[in-house]
C-alpha cells in the first residue's frame, strides 16, 4: 500500500501545545479478513514535508488484534544545498494506541535520528523503545522534521505487523537509590552521558566501566527524549557507582537533563518556549524526585540554544565536555545572574554545574565532573548537595579543590554557604589546590576578577589566600585556569567553584 499524496492529504492534529499534521496512515487487514497463512504483513507510506512544516507530523498505522510485534523502518532524501543551508534530517518515534496527547501515556519510543528501523513487542524492543503489549488500536509514527532543505523532505516508511502470540511483558529492574558512600564527603559525578539507548555508541557496561576508571562515585543516566534505557543500569551500578535515572529533554529551543528522577519516568518534549508548556514539565520532573537542569544553554547546535528561561532551573550546566567558547559564554552568563541576584537582594541562586555529555570514543567520560559535598552516596543526598551549591566543577579525579572563607572570629563558611559577618569585618579566602600543574588561581565577586594568583608549581599543588571585605566582596567564587601562550584571554578552566556569599542577609 503506497501514500505519494504525502502532505496533501494531511488533516490537522492538535497535540496540546504546538500544532502538528497528520500524514497519509497505513491499515492492516482485520483479524476476520486476514490470510492466517501469513505470519506477517508489510505497508508502505510516503510523503513528503515542504520546508517550513510543523516540528511534528504524526503518520497513523491502524493495527488489529493478534498482533506479537511492530516494526518500522524508514528513509528519507538527502539532496544537495547550498553553503550554510541545513539539509534534510528526520527523526522518528511511536506512540501506541493511548494517543499522541501531549504528557501522556502513549509514548512508546524514540530514537531520533540515530536509527533506521525499530521494532518492539512484549518482551524487547530496540533501544530507546519500550517493551510491552502491541494492542489492538491507532497507533503513531512519530517524523520530527528538525531540517528540511530547500526542496523539501521526501520520506519512505515501511511498517510490517508480525502476528501470534504476544509473550510474556518483562519486569523492569532497576538501580538502587543509594551505594555504599563514606558519610558526609565529596562524591564525584557524570550527569549528562549517553548510552545507545538514544544515540550513544557505548552500552550502560561500558559506560560504568569508564565511570569508574575517571574516579566518580555517580552517574546520571540522561538519553534524547526517552526513559526507555532506565531498566538496563543495574548490573552497572554497584557498592562504588550510584546510578541516577533521568532524560535530556531535547526540545526544539534548548536541552535540560533531568536528573535523577524516578525510575521510568517519561518527560515530553513537544514544545517551544513560545507555547508556555516548560513549566509544567519542570514541575514534572520535581514531582518525579529530580532536579530541573538547563544543559549547554549557549551551545551553537541547532536548536541547543536556551530560551525557557531560568525561572524553573534547580542548577545550571555550564560546562559542557571539552572547554569551549560557549561555555565560558556560559560562565559569563551564570556569573552576570549571580551578581543580579546580589545586587537585588534576592536569596535564591541558581548553582552551576559541568557534564561531559559522552556520546561515544574519543568522548571522555567525566569531562568534566561535579564535585558534591554530600551527607552519603544517595540520591537524596546528592541531589540535595547540588541543589543547595555545594559543589565545584573539575576537568578530571586529579583535580581536587578546598575552598573556605573566614572571618576574625573564626567563623567559617565553605562552597555553597553564606559567611554572616558584619560588612567591614575582614575575611580570608582560601583555595587549596592539587593537580593543576602551572594552572592561574582567579578569584571573581560581584565587581569581577579582583584577585589572580599563581601560577602554580609543576607538583600541580598550592594555596592562594586573599583578604576582603563583605562590602566589597558579596560572593567570592575560585576558578582554576590552565595557561595560555600570550595575549589577555584567559586559559581554558581546571576547575571553578560556586559562590561562597558574604555577608549578613
């Protein structure tokens, strides 16, 4: 059965936030009408998308009873285009029966544009894909158009029912919540990795495996817009790895990871910012137990570049991988909210934190990791660490920082805290330094970078103390910096701090 009318032959559908298209659909012959000779039955639609189509187009497959696996397999043109102009790119989902409505319950899977083809059925599914019952019912391929070129996007999908008995649906098992830790301590973290269950090339085994070489204690699982991977982590983690469970929510306007939410908890994607939906699925994700975290806001990828706003954000990722211009963007930007937030009065912050973001080789792997000052190695705890600022950001285990402000009367407050001394008292800032040979130590306030010291020795150890004043200081944050050549640039980061605060409230 073919489909050439493609987008002509579309009727609109309403997801509940931005508006998408349904395309020519595919019908399977009814279990009365079907030739039982037959294990399996094959369709084909095609379509095409003009440039300027909606984010989503939703191609319906009516499916019967007696239905053991769905499988799907698609294509697309790539013509050429002139310099600077993006080409065709399509990803592709399902939803089951349950609707396509947006936050609920009939997502299925999704694989973006890493995959081709995917199948599921009771007892497996491709990664990224959920297991479970194909049930009688409409069901919907999900095309995310996220480049058409100029001459418009000529797509091809091959749908094929296989029939019999459905199996047996698999119990999920998941993580523990909590390892064996070492009381109140730092604990070292990855929270932004992924897996192939979205379009990662490492499998859970070896990504543990690397998490556990680059010294961290936790990790936080975080594939494209799906929860599909959360029951394949918990032979990774053991007594000396957590394992959190979350998504990057990719959405046409920025990233945010949600990190460390319950355990198959699905977080929609289908909005822009204009459609004023964010707020109920940051809302989400805290009522699943996790941590709303804008991932690389300044990143220059096609639709990576943030615009939900801050309002929502538990802690902010501002270093992303490999240090990169966007990421001392980022720094910049989460410096200028601090010192807004300061000079307003307001005791609200936004911590920041640093992922590595690992797809696959030569991806490192806890480059970079945060750094939490946690009660134990729980969940709870850490969520808890990040949440409150009491944490840094470190290029790799070797890297460790101490970093304390105190005051003439032996007041002491650490990373995270507020030092409560009058506005004249003076006080000591001092960082504590270890693996970061020939690195610069900076120390940033609200009226910028009024300290550099360094560099420091080959051995890569050192101290770096300064003395202020609350009144002229009303946060004071460490950056760690490796040197540079020439010129006035600094160096790319070691390692940065959140904010000590100085000062009565």
């Amino acid at each position: 059965m073919g489909d050439d009318l493609g987008i002509a032959r579309r009727a609109l559908f309403v997801t509940g936030a931005a508006t998408a298209l349904t395309s020519g659909g595919v019908s399977f012959a009814s279990t009365a009408g079907r030739d039982r000779r037959e294990p399996s039955e094959t369709r084909t639609v095609r379509g095409t998308l003009p440039p300027g189509s909606p984010d989503f187009v939703y191609v319906p497959v009516e499916v019967p009873s007696g239905v053991r696996e769905f499988r799907a397999a698609y294509t697309y043109d790539r013509p050429p285009v002139p310099a600077g102009t993006p080409g065709n790119a399509l990803d592709i989902g399902v939803f089951d029966e349950r609707g396509t409505a947006l936050g609920g319950e009939g997502f299925r899977g999704w694989s973006g544009g890493a995959r081709t083809e995917f199948f599921l059925r009771a007892d497996d599914a491709t990664p990224g894909y959920v297991p479970g019952p194909v049930r009688e019912g409409t069901w919907h391929i999900a095309l995310g158009a996220y480049t058409v070129a100029p001459q418009g996007l000529t797509y091809e999908i091959t749908v094929t029912l296989a029939y019999g008995e459905p199996g047996e649906t698999v119990r999920p098992v998941y993580p523990p919540e909590r390892a064996r830790g070492r009381g109140r301590a730092w604990y070292r973290g990855d929270c932004h990795l992924h897996s192939w269950y979205s379009d990662g090339r490492r499998t859970p085994a070896e990504i543990g495996a690397l998490a556990r070489a680059a010294g961290l204690d936790f990790i936080n699982t975080s594939e494209h817009n799906t929860h599909a991977g959360h029951a394949h982590w918990a032979d990774v983690a053991g007594d000396d790895l957590l394992v959190l469970l979350g998504e990057e929510v990719t959405t046409r306007n920025g990233h945010v990871v949600a990190l460390g939410t319950d355990p198959g908890t699905f977080v929609d994607w289908r909005y822009r910012a204009r459609d004023n939906r964010f707020g109920r699925f940051a809302r989400r994700i805290r009522r699943a137990g996790g941590l709303v975290v804008p991932a690389h806001p300044h990143a220059t990828c096609i639709g990576c570049n943030w615009k939900f706003g801050f309002g929502e954000a538990d802690a902010v990722e501002v270093w992303n991988g490999p240090y990169t211009p966007d990421d001392e963007v980022a720094l910049a930007d989460w410096d200028a909210m601090l010192v807004s937030g300061v000079r307003e009065g307001r005791r609200d912050w936004i911590p920041a934190m640093g992922s590595s973001d690992a797809h696959r080789d030569p991806d490192v792997v806890g480059l970079p990791q945060t750094v939490v000052l946690a009660d134990d190695l729980t969940r709870q705890a850490v969520q808890e660490g990040i949440r409150a600022g009491r944490s840094y950001v470190a290029e790799s285990s070797r890297v460790s920082l101490a970093f304390t402000v105190t005051g003439g009367w032996g007041e002491r407050a650490g990373i995270g805290e507020r030092l409560e001394v009058d506005a004249d008292t003076p006080v000591t800032v001092r960082l504590d330094v270890s693996g970061a040979p020939r690195c610069t130590v900076r120390f940033v306030t609200d009226q910028g970078v009024l300290f550099t010291g360094g560099p420091l020795p080959v051995s890569g150890a050192g101290v770096v103390e300064w003395r202020t004043t609350p009144s002229h200081a009303a946060y004071v944050r460490a950056e760690v910096r490796h040197e540079v050549a020439t010129g006035a640039v600094p160096g790319a980061l070691a390692a940065f701090t959140n904010p000590v605060f100085l000062g009565r409230e």
